[in-house]
C-alpha cells in the first residue's frame, strides 16, 4: 500500500505519471490504474489519518457486484425444434 499512498501523493503533487512510475519503480499503466482506482473510490490526497492499509485496499481492490445477465431464452415451443438456414 506503500506505492499506492506514494501515487497518490505524487498525483496531488502534479507529478506527471511516467515520473510517478520511475519514483516508484513501476509501469505508467500501474500508475493509471492506481489513480482510476483511487478516482473510482473517491480518495485524494491527503488520506485520512485513520486510514489503514487494510481498509485502503478494500476500498481500492473490492470486486464490485457481479452483472446479471438475461442472456437471450428460447420460447418453450421451439426447444428442441430443428433450424435451417432460408
């Protein structure tokens, strides 16, 4: 979580984000996808004092509710019925 506080920081600095990549000895999309994160959790820098590493992560890595899909059903009176291409 070292990194991802030091992104941040860096960000709020107006460090560009391949020099952020370089500090921190990590790719430039890493760094992208850190700040969408950090954008997508609504975090900035400064952190709040009381956030830990544990409740940062959660916030950052937690899977969002999977989608649902209906996927498309075929009417009851064609199951099993034989299709040919006209």
């Amino acid at each position: 979580m070292r990194q991802v506080r030091d992104v941040l920081r860096l960000n709020a600095a107006g460090v560009s984000g391949n020099e952020i990549a370089r500090r921190v000895g990590v790719a430039s999309s890493t760094v992208r996808l850190t700040l969408k994160r950090l954008a997508a959790a609504g975090l900035s820098w400064p952190l709040p004092a009381d956030m830990t590493d544990p409740v940062l992560e959660g916030q950052l890595f937690t899977l969002p509710p999977p989608v649902r899909s209906r996927g498309t059903v075929a009417a009851p009176s064609l199951i099993g019925q034989r299709f040919t291409a006209s």
